[in-house]
C-alpha cells in the first residue's frame, strides 16, 4: 500500500511541475519591439546582452582568439555596423560588436544573445565581395534582432522542467 501512495505522489508531484513549467513557458509570451513577432522568451534585452558578453571569452578561445589582422577586423566592423545602421537592427536595444576570430579551418559565423557577432578567418577568407560580407554578418544580426537564442533558451528551460517532471513521476 505504501508503494502504490508513493507512486502515486511522484506523480502528482511530476504533474505540478509539469504544469508549471508549461505555465512559466506560455506566460513569457512578449512582443519583438522590433520585428512586432510574438515571442516566448524568459529573459530580458539587458539580460540577454550580459549573456553574450559573459560568453564570449570562452568562445574567442575556442575559436582561436581575436584575429591579429587589424585591416580584416576594421572591414568587418565596418561592413556589419552598415548592416546594422540600413536594417531595423538600428531601433534594437542591442549594441552590436563584431569580431573576426583567428580560426584559419572552421568555416562558420555565429551570434550570442544581445549582439556579439562572430565570424572565422577561414569564413571571410572564402568570401570575394564586401556584399557577401554583409549577407553573413546580416545573417547574424537577424538571429540577435529576432532574439532567436533567447527563443532557444525559453525552449530548453521548459524542456528541462517536462524531463525532470517525468523522472519524478516515472523514478521507481
């Protein structure tokens, strides 16, 4: 009798916490100030942009640190503060910075939360037109403007809660 009480109340027990971390999730819901799309997110713009600047050391080491090429840095400054001042970026609360990052294999360009953009120096050497520059760093831009990683962190919040909750109700 005692066993069937107990499993009874890790159900109940995953059960709330199921519910509230699907209430948590459907009551983040805000508006884009910038696109106008209705979003769940669970942070805000100011915590989004302390997240990007406390993860980017970690990420310029990881991809070999700031690129010691002073001329390709100032370019791709440049060109994304363009990106930046012709788009919508402009009225985001973001202030974007740009960094060329010394990493002469892994062909890729990413963004944090809150407007760190990166791009590798095997990416940006493939590319021949300030014009493709910008299409990869707008690429970017759109993912901060859109608030996409603050998107994916919500998801993986409420994701969390829905796993721990079975593991309760489900745990023999």
């Amino acid at each position: 009798m005692n066993r069937l009480g107990g499993g009874v109340g890790r159900i109940v027990i995953g059960l709330v916490i199921a519910g509230f971390s699907v209430f948590t999730y459907f009551s983040s819901q805000q508006e884009n100030p910038v696109t106008g799309e209705q979003q769940w997110v669970s942070i805000t713009p100011n915590q989004e942009v302390a997240l990007g600047l406390q993860s980017r050391p970690s990420l310029e080491q990881q991809f070999g640190g700031q690129s010691r090429d002073s001329q390709a840095q100032q370019l791709v400054d440049r060109v994304g503060q363009q990106v930046v001042q012709s788009s919508d970026a402009k009225r985001s609360p973001y202030r974007f910075e740009f960094h060329l990052l010394d990493d002469p294999k892994t062909i890729n360009a990413f963004a944090l939360p809150g407007g760190q953009i990166f791009i590798t120096t095997a990416l940006a050497s493939k590319l021949r037109q300030e014009g493709e520059l910008a299409g990869v760093l707008g690429h970017e831009v759109g993912h901060v403007v859109g608030r996409h990683g603050a998107e994916r962190l919500a998801k993986a919040q409420l994701t969390q809660g829905l796993t721990g909750a079975a593991v309760i109700a489900t745990y023999d």
